[in-house]
C-alpha cells in the first residue's frame, strides 16, 4: 500500500503561481511514474503532468510552458510549479502514484487539493 499526502492548494489570481507538493509514504517500488491529474467541475479527470523515476516527463498541452513536475525520490515527493495561471486551471488536483508489476499497474491517489484561479 503506498499513500499519498498532498498540499500547497489554494486560490490565486490570474497570472500568480502556485506549487503543489505530494508526499508518498509505503511500499513504495523504486521505479515508478508519479503524476498530477485535476479534475474541473462537471469534467472528467485530466492528466497534467506525469514523472518517472528516471525524470521523464509527460505534459498536457494545455500546461506545457507554464507547469513544471519535478521529484525528489530521496524524499519520495513530487511537485508541481505551476506558474502564469488562469481561470481555467481551477480545479481539484490530485496526485497519483503507480507502479508496474508485469502488466498489472498499482496506483495509488492522493485526496486532492483545490487550486481556485480568480479572474
């Protein structure tokens, strides 16, 4: 079992920063992807930046150039700078981690976080 910790949520202007943490604690397999998914209301969850182990990224298009993931595997916690915000970006944000065994994927989500983005 793997557990995730988030925080760093909050509300914000259009154009400010915010930074997202997410702490994992557990079984956790040293190779592994950590990521950060948000969901707005009345949509479907979306990926918005992903991370492996070996510090390949993955990012939405939407984020691309605004967002930056990054991880400390020291400290088993992965952040999310996310710089020049805008309304849209608002949202619950949620960490997940997940690990593969064979085919099978473990994951594990975090509670979620909101992150407000006034106009």
């Amino acid at each position: 079992q793997v557990q995730l910790v988030e925080s760093g949520g909050g509300l914000v202007q259009a154009g400010g920063s915010l930074r997202l943490s997410c702490a994992a604690s557990g079984n956790i397999f040293s190779i592994n992807v950590m990521a950060w998914y948000r969901q707005a209301p009345g949509k479907q969850r979306e990926l918005v930046a992903s991370m492996t182990s070996d510090s390949n990224t993955n990012y939405a298009e939407s984020v691309r150039g605004r967002f930056t993931i990054s991880r400390d595997n020291a400290k088993n916690t992965v952040y999310l700078q996310m710089n020049s915000l805008k309304p849209e970006d608002t949202g619950v944000y949620y960490c997940k981690y997940h690990h593969w065994r064979g085919t099978t994927q473990y994951p594990a989500w975090g509670q979620g976080t909101q992150v407000t983005v006034s106009s």
